[in-house]
C-alpha cells in the first residue's frame, strides 16, 4: 500500500524545498501543529492543504516568506 497523498505532497514540497531528513520531520510537525492550531488548510473539512498552501506554509516554516 502506497503512502497517503497528503503526506506524498508534503514530501514533494520537502523535496522542492531542498529540506533534508531532520527538517522534514519538523516540516511535518510543524504542519500537524498548524492544523491543531486552527489554521489548517482548504482542502477538506479535515483541515489538509492544498499543494499552493503547502508551498506557502514551507515558506514560513523556513522564513522565507
């Protein structure tokens, strides 16, 4: 069985952002933290984001907004 697609899109944004492993995990955290925060995304009622709001949220995760 293949991995979720949400967190197949959070790793292509990793990959596209040149994160490496440690950075990742905290990518991903990060985002499980944003979403428990009430900032999750618009991509259903569970709060996942869309591929343009990932990019956006690795932006401010490596302060590069």
């Amino acid at each position: 069985m293949g991995k979720k697609k949400d967190i197949q899109q959070v790793e292509a944004v990793a990959r596209e952002f040149n994160m490496n492993e440690s950075e990742r995990r905290d990518f991903g955290d990060f985002i499980e933290e944003e979403k428990a925060a009430g900032n999750g995304g618009i991509k259903n009622e569970r709060g996942d984001f869309t591929y343009q709001e990932l990019q956006q949220k690795a932006r401010e995760f490596l302060g590069i907004i």
